[in-house]
C-alpha cells in the first residue's frame, strides 16, 4: 500500500499535488476508487479512496483512520559525524527505515568531508528528499528532520535530550546495554542522543565537550565498526533492548 505525506491538517478530503501526484497517476497509473495511505501534517495516518485525479493534483476522501503508530516510542536523534561520499545518504536512510526521530550531520575534527554554507545548505536538502522518500517506504507515521550542519558544540546545544550517549571505540568499561538499563531505570530512555563519529573517530577534545554535556561514551563491543555502520547496529540494539521491535 502506498503512503503518502500530505502538506494539510487532516480533513474529509486531502489534497496531493506536485512530484507526488505525478507520481500515484504517471509511474503507478491508479485511478478513481484506487486506495492509498495519506498522512497529514498533524500526524494522523488513513488510508482512503482517490476520488479526482490528473498529473497536477490527486484529491483523496472516504478515510478509515490508521489507529496504530508506526512511530518507536523511544525518540532517537542520530549525531553522525561527516562521513564521505554516499555513506551518509546510506546512513540517513538506514536510520529513518529503523525509526530515528531526527539526523544531526556533525562536523567533527576527523571528518574527512568539509562541508560550509552553501555546499552544506545543498547537501542537507538532498538528505532530507532521502529521509522523506525512506519514510515513505518504511511507512513511518513522520518524516524525520535532517538538521542543518553542526559543529559538536553547537549540535549538543541543539540537541539536549534527556540521555546522550556518544559510542566511544576506545571506551572498554561501559556497556552500550549497561548505559540503556540506567536510562531506563532513571526513566530518561525515551529521547535519546546517539553520537556517532566520522570514519577518523571521535577526539579526545570532542569526548570531552560531549562528557561536558553529560553524554555517556559507550563501547559497541570489541570490533572496530565502519561509520556507516556504527550508528545503526547501536539503534537496532537499543530499539531491541526498548521492544520497539516488537514485544511479541
Ligand atoms: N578511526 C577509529 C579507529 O580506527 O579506531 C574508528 C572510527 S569508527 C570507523 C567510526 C565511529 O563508529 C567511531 O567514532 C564510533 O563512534 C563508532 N564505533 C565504531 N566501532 C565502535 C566500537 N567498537 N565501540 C564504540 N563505538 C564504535
């Protein structure tokens, strides 16, 4: 089934237009009585019935409210440090499939990629386009932020979330579990900031700006984890350890 983000409250009749409506009448070819998923700007997930269609514009009634959140109730933003080339497209997307709330792209002392103004601007709009077009596929109920391009400093202002965590490769006393089971019991797990450094690593002066802001440095095990890498087995751990994958 098809989803679709709609730039409207929710209503009896909703209204896709531009690259999407395009999309549902020239590449799909659905027609009048055809169903697809609408979500609206305030959140709510239907699934309805096209009523009017044209390449401009697809209008879409007759709605069954989707009642269950496709949402983790654990809030994940992801602090990736710059990693190069596709890496960080395949990191974004990777990260809205899994179910993160929001993507930071740091720019940290080890990132290989220099990104300012202008060149940054671009990138994070052609990273958002990919996080829109993942969350379509996952079916998320959001579509996640991609932030602007941040300095370590300004990122942890931006991003002061109940629990921070920065996974550390050097770190050999603090489990990423151990960290988890804290969180929980001081009932702070359910807004996270994963901090997740570039191919070059984290610095020492980084740890401790991040240490400063009360993140946790955690290991993720004794093996050495690719960039694009690091980020999404820590979220597949933590979404695990919260059954956001599923209790049952
Ligand atoms: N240049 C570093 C080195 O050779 O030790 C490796 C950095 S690793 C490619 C990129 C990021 O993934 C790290 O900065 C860290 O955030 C995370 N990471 C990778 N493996 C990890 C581990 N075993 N424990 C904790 N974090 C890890």
């Amino acid at each position: 089934m098809h989803r679709f983000f709609v730039p409207q409250l929710f209503g009896d009749e909703m209204t896709i237009t531009g690259v999407d409506a395009k999309h549902i009448s020239k590449v799909l070819r659905m027609t009048i009585g055809d169903e697809l998923q609408i979500v609206s700007d305030d959140g709510i997930s239907a699934l309805g019935k096209i009523s009017f269609i044209d390449a401009e514009c697809v209008k879409v009634r007759d709605f069954e409210i989707i009642a269950e959140s496709h949402e983790p109730r654990v809030k994940i933003t992801l602090a990736q440090g710059l990693a190069k080339g596709e890496k960080m497209e395949f990191i974004i997307q990777k990260a809205v499939e899994l179910g993160a709330t929001s993507v930071v792209p740091v720019a940290m002392e080890h990132s290989v990629v220099r990104l300012d103004g202008p060149k940054a601007d671009k990138k994070v709009e052609r990273w958002q386009k990919i996080a829109e077009s993942a969350a379509k596929q996952s079916k998320r109920d959001i579509i996640p932020e991609v932030q602007s391009v941040m300095s370590v400093k300004e990122m942890l202002a931006a991003n002061d979330c109940a629990t921070k965590i920065i996974a550390y490769e050097c770190e050999d006393q603090t489990s990423l579990k151990s960290a988890l089971k804290n969180a929980i019991e001081q009932d702070k797990i359910n807004d996270l900031l994963l901090i997740i450094g570039p191919e070059g690593g984290i610095s020492e002066s980084e740890l401790e700006l991040a240490r400063s802001a009360g993140a946790v440095p955690v290991s993720l095990g004794r093996r050495i984890l690719r960039a694009e890498t690091a980020g999404l087995v820590a979220m597949s751990a933590i979404f695990y350890e919260t059954g956001d994958l599923g209790e049952y």
